[in-house]
C-alpha cells in the first residue's frame, strides 16, 4: 500500500508524448515551485518542466524543440494526482496560454475554494477549483513590456489566506531607488468579506514597505486597490519607517541592510505575520550576511522577530534557503536551510532546532520546505527525487523532533511503494490517469 506521507510530483503522460521527451535523456529539468493543501486534504502544488538541449536550437518539429512550461496539479487524499492545468506554453491549436509564465509562482486557495496563482512581478489568476477555467486574470507586464505597458492591471505577487479569509499579500512597485522594471516592495492585507473574485478585486491596506527609496515614482505608478491613509500608495503615501529602516536599527553596521532584498510574508494568525528580510546577495561568501525575520501586526507595527539563529552557524544564505511559512491556526513558524529545520511560537521563540549535521535529521539537505498545512502538518519536497513528503507536526513543538526522524524514516518506505506502482527512470514520475488541461 502507497503512502500518502510521501506522494511523487508527477507530470501529465500527453507533454512526455506530445514534446517526445525521453525521461533517460539529459536536458529534463523539473522543479517544484510552491504547494497548498486545502482543509479537507487535497493538495495543488504549482512546477515547472521543460527540455533544454544545445543540438534542440534550430529544430522546427514541436516534438524536437526546447520547451518550458509550469503547471498545477491537484492531488486527492491518496496522493494520486486528479487533474492538471497545464500554462506558460501555447495550446495546442496555437494560441497563447491565459496564463503567462512567471517568476517564483505561488498559490494560495482563496475561501470559496478559487485557486490563485501568483508571480513576480505582480500578476494574478483566478483559477477553478477543478484546475478546468481561467476565471479572472490582472496581469503586471514585465521584461521589455515594462515600459510600454507601465500601469499594467496587477493584483499581487503572492498571496496568503488567513483563517479568516484575509488576504496576506506582497504588491510590486515601479520607481523604486535605480532600480528599473516593478519590485516586491509591499506588505498589505485584506479584510474578511472583501473577497478576491471574477469583477471584485479586494482592496489591500499597506502594513509595511520594504524600500522607501521612492523618488522616482509618478501617478502612473499608484495602484487604487493598494492603499494606505484612504489613498493609493505611492511616493511618499506609505507605512514609515521602512522594513529595512527597522531591521538596519539592530545592525552592526549601518549599510548592512543597503539593497537588502525581501522574502514572502507568513501568516501566524489573523493578526500577526512574520515577513523574512535578508542582507544583499554577492558575488561569493554569503554566509554570514545578515538576516531578519521580522514580526509584524496586522497594524504594522514591529512586534519583534523570530529569535534564536546564528548569522554563520544557521544561514540562510547557504544554498538560498528563503521560504519561511507559518501556521495560522496554532500560531507557529518554520524555517528549512541546509544547517538544520527550526521551529518558533508567536512570541518569536525558538521552540526546537534540528540540524542537519546530526545523523537522523542529515536527509534534511535534499528537501526544500514548501508550506504548512491547515491540517498542520509541513510539505517539503525532494529536489532531486521529485517527491512530496508531509511531515505531521504534533501539538508540542518539544515533540517536533522526533516527528521529523519518524517522517523521515517513512520516506524511504513510500519513495519504495510508488515506485512499484510508476517506475520513474530518473526520477520522473509520469501520470496518465489525471485529467489534463490547456490553461
């Protein structure tokens, strides 16, 4: 019998056949990107895929070409995947996806059981629970479009649902310091019954800025759903001080935090959120920089951070390891990089540490951490074997270590039982039973 702690993130049999892809070949790429889960068990996790091969480049047959795609898959409580939405890439009669690829995409299922898919800069789509219809769409145009299409209709660049239904979002702007193209700059939140839908976009209140380097902003750059003080944000129109104004006080060195850069915000509650801030990224030696996970309230007031990590000893920065992710309905944070996986209460403390450099927790370095649960447990994914592995989090964060050796344990156990059941050739788990959609 298959676990369903561990479920393998499969891609749809007709884009293997359609693109000829030969899974023993090299040039397959696969990543996942983000995942949700919904209160009643299924799971959506948002990847891309594609073929990149230097003899593809001037190859005119479709099934030859180099490819990139991203795609939702919903999983059932079994595992097993029951439909795909499939964007990114033309369909197949030629036209354009409605969805555009972006960068970092993110989901979040919104109350009525919506699915929202975000990315950088700051486009959103309003999707069908069945992953079958694009329902709305406001897109932020980026690249070379930037500046022929500055105003664009944005909603958000990633988007968190609280137990509430409030929206947790992160808005981009343009104009920011010298920098060119729109920026995650925007911490805002919604207000329960003001909901995110096809005609009704949910106006946001801005809690926080993360640069305030503004000068260069116009009229063109306000967005009327993104507000602070009853107006749109915009210029000088902003929650001040700035995040990294706030997090620069506790710094050893004033400039440590110049062109720092922002994370995505993690909802602990209604009303309280933690939002990562990480020292700017060079060239080389990047362990040891500086970073913050900030607490903020839902007034966006500065209500501490979460404690307890070593700037050397538990940096984020070795392999890039950003994501923090809360647990809204029992008030908890979690941290996943290569030194070790940490936990924290509301109050910002360190409840429990497992690091990587001990033996049962060493498997730990292959996994990104993805999400929390409403069932509470956390979703890491295997970045090479492709696989989803639910770790159940008990009530007692002092149990929180052991339930990761268990976990761990199991992974082995499920990876074994799925592959008797898809038996992937380098790791790629190939389904032929979901349905599959052209988005």
């Amino acid at each position: 019998m298959t676990s369903t702690l561990t479920v393998p993130m499969t891609r749809p049999a007709s884009l293997m056949d359609s693109r000829r892809v030969d899974p023993a070949s090299d040039g397959c790429g696969f990543v996942a990107h983000h995942a949700v889960a919904t209160a009643a068990g299924d799971t959506y996790v948002v990847s891309g895929a594609g073929r990149y091969r230097w003899e593809a480049e001037e190859a005119t047959d479709p099934g030859e070409q180099n490819f990139a795609c991203q795609m939702i898959t919903r999983y059932g409580t079994d595992g097993r995947p029951v439909a795909v939405a499939l964007y990114g890439q033309s369909r197949p009669d030629g036209t354009p996806s409605a969805v555009e690829e972006g960068s970092e995409p993110t989901l979040a299922v919104l109350p009525d059981g919506t699915v929202a898919v975000s990315a950088k800069p700051g486009s959103t789509y309003l999707i069908s629970s069945d992953l079958s219809r694009v329902l709305a769409s406001w897109r932020m145009p980026w690249g070379w479009e930037e500046e022929k299409e500055r105003n664009g209709d944005p909603y958000a660049a990633s988007i968190s649902v609280t137990p509430s239904g409030r929206l947790l979002c992160v808005t981009s702007e343009y104009g920011l310091s010298n920098l060119a193209g729109a920026h995650p700059n925007i911490v805002a939140l919604s207000e329960p019954g003001d909901p995110l839908a096809p005609g009704s976009k949910a106006t946001l209140r801005a809690l926080a800025t993360h640069d305030a380097r503004t000068a260069r902003q116009t009229d063109a750059d306000l967005y009327p759903h993104v507000r602070f003080k009853g107006a749109p944000v915009g210029r000088d129109n902003r929650p001040s001080p700035s995040l990294t104004e706030i997090v620069s006080q506790d710094a050893h060195r004033a400039y440590d935090y110049l062109d720092c850069t922002m994370g995505r915000p993690a909802a602990l509650g209604d009303d309280l959120f933690v939002v990562p801030v990480f020292g700017r990224i060079h060239r080389s030696g990047n362990r040891g920089q500086v970073f913050t996970f900030a607490l903020l309230d839902d007034q966006g007031a500065v209500r501490g951070r979460l404690e307890g990590l070593h700037r050397y000893e538990d940096s984020p920065f070795t392999g890039f390891c950003f994501t923090v992710v809360g647990d809204p309905y029992r008030a908890r944070a979690f941290h996943l990089n290569r030194h070790g996986l940490y936990a924290w209460s509301a109050d910002g403390r360190l409840r429990s540490r497992m690091s990587t450099d001990d033996k049962p927790y060493k498997a730990l370095t292959h996994f990104t951490l993805l999400e929390a649960t409403p069932a509470g447990e956390l979703l890491l994914a295997h970045r090479r074997q492709h696989l989803l592995l639910r770790v159940p989090v008990p009530e007692n964060l002092d149990d929180l270590a052991a339930a990761v050796e268990a976990a761990l344990k199991s992974y082995a156990r499920g990876r074994t039982a799925w592959k008797k059941e898809y038996d992937p050739v380098n790791w790629h788990w190939v389904d032929g039973s979901a349905r599959v959609h052209q988005l």
